[in-house]
C-alpha cells in the first residue's frame, strides 16, 4: 500500500484509531481527507477519551487535509439528495466526490457506500 493514495472518511479513520487489523494494510498508504472527517474524528475522541489525545490526532492527521470547491458542494449535495433513502452524511458525500475527482478510492467501512464504485470497502 505505500504509493497507494486513499481517501479516508471518517468511518476508516475512526477503525484505524481502534486498531482494526484489517485496516492494518492501510497504515502505509497516503491519505487524503477533508476538514470535516477530521472534526467528526476529534470530537468523538475528545468525547471519549480526552483533550489530549484529541490534540495528538489533530497534529498527527491535519497535514492530509485538502480543500474542496463549489462544485465539490454541488454534486455532493446531488449525491446526498439522489440516495437520500440512504441517509449519506454530508461529510461522506462531500469525501466520495472528492475522491471520484482525484481519481482515488473513498476507503469505508460504512455499508451505505459498500455498493458504490470506487469504494475501497473494510469491516
């Protein structure tokens, strides 16, 4: 995996803070994320472990965070709306069109996207 670039949401990164052995290959790929997957991240650390472990995330994942533009928002929201009975969060939308755009693959765990082209899917 170390060339391989992936976008990971929030659901990959969450898996690989707890340590899921099989998110383990990813561990040497390069990562792309947005703002929002590393908010959703840092809260629930702060909510269940602490401040400081927060923090630590923050400084260790920020460097592979990337912008995304207005017509990133247009077609996630396009997205979002054309699989509503799916109830995609907007981070995930915004995350899948990003990495369409990028030519990488959205890598998830979450069962939602499990159908989608390319998704890199991992329990």
């Amino acid at each position: 995996m170390d060339n391989k670039i992936y976008f990971f949401d929030s659901y990959a990164l969450a898996e690989i803070k707890i340590g899921n052995p099989n998110y383990k290959p990813y561990l040497t790929a390069k990562i792309v994320l947005t703002k929002l997957n590393i908010f959703e991240i840092y809260y629930s650390i702060l909510r269940d472990t602490g401040k400081k472990e927060a923090e630590q995330f923050l400084a260790e994942y920020y460097q592979f965070v990337i912008d995304f533009s207005q017509d990133d928002i247009k077609e996630a929201a396009q997205l979002k709306l054309e699989y509503k009975k799916r109830d995609l969060s907007m981070t995930d939308c915004i995350g899948y069109v990003l990495a369409d755009r990028l030519g990488i693959k959205f890598l998830t765990g979450d069962k939602e996207f499990k159908d989608f082209e390319n998704v890199e899917f991992i329990k």
